[in-house]
C-alpha cells in the first residue's frame, strides 16, 4: 500500500509542475485551463477505474477469498 501511494503521489507532483509550468509560460489561458482540467480528470477517473480493478483481479486470484468484497460480512 505504501508504494501504490507513493506512485500516485509522484504521478499529481509532476501533474502540477506541468501545469504550473504552462501556466507560469503564459501557455494556458481562458478555455484552454478548462479544457485542461477536463482532460486530466477524465485522465486521472480512467487510470484510477482501471487500475482498480486490475488491482481487485490480482486480490481475487491471489487468495481465491470473495469475502474481500463483501462489506462487513465476516
């Protein structure tokens, strides 16, 4: 767990340098920082969904325990 945090926390610390490089440069202005905000979140909701679930695929065969998806079933 430790290491998936720390990937992702890497990955928004280079997100940001790049848009406040852009924004720094005078690259992005009016619709295009929407625009920009549009495509990394879109960005940022797919690669989390599917990592998600390769994540949970991995859980699954690695110890055959369905239990893991049921909330508060012992």
């Amino acid at each position: 767990m430790p290491i998936v945090a720390s990937i992702g926390g890497n990955t928004g610390k280079q997100t940001i340098a790049i848009v406040i490089r852009a924004l720094g440069g005078d690259q992005v202005r009016g619709t295009g920082a929407m625009r920009l905000l549009n495509k990394e979140l879109v960005v940022s909701l797919l690669n989390g969904s599917i990592w998600g679930v390769v994540a949970g695929i991995v859980a699954v065969a690695l110890y055959a325990n369905y239990s893991l998806f049921a909330r508060g079933r012992s």
